[in-house]
C-alpha cells in the first residue's frame, strides 16, 4: 500500500510540475505576444507616417503642378488681351483726338 501511495505522490508531483510548467510557458506566450503587437502597432505607426507624408508630398506636388498650369494659361489669355488692346489702341487715340477736335472747333 506504502508502494501504491509513494507512487501517486509521485504522479502529483509530476502533474505539478507539468501544471507551473505550462503555467510558465503560458506567461512566457503572453509576455512574447504582448512584445510582438507593441512592435506591429509601432510599425504601423511608422508606416502611416510615412504614407501620409507620402500623401502630403504628392499633394503638394500636384497643388504646384495645378497651379503652374493656371498661371500659364493666364499669362497666355493675358497675353491674347494685351494684344487686342494694343491693336485697339490707334483707333482708340484716334477717336480720343476727334473728340477733342471736335470741341475744339469754333
């Protein structure tokens, strides 16, 4: 009987012993786990980062990129405008000395 007994303390002892070890493994899963997603979600904050100045970078360019098309169009309608003007501008002078001819005259 002594035998029966000695041998399940030896069984519960090595049912402890399995039990802390996965006890130990479990906290060890956990604590590799936590340390794994702090480093995903950093990673993903690196990565935002850099696509949103990515983001903000290609925005920029395409912003200049608008406005340079605009200015040039405007400097080519600016241009067209300065050109009818000073084609108007000998009979505009024309007309103005007529006028003033004419209230001249007695």
């Amino acid at each position: 009987m002594e035998k029966v007994w000695n041998e399940l303390k030896k069984i519960e002892a090595q049912a402890e012993q399995i039990q802390n070890d996965a006890k130990e493994r479990a906290k060890n899963m956990v604590f590799l786990a936590k340390q794994d997603s702090e480093k995903l979600i950093e990673n993903s904050r690196i990565y935002a980062e850099e696509e949103s100045q990515k983001l903000f970078t290609n925005a920029i360019e395409e912003a200049n990129l608008n406005r340079d098309e605009h200015l040039k169009a405007n400097q080519e309608v600016a241009g067209k405008l300065k050109e009818k003007a000073e084609k108007r501008m000998d009979k505009a002078v024309l007309a103005i000395v007529n006028v003033v001819l004419e209230e001249t005259k007695p």
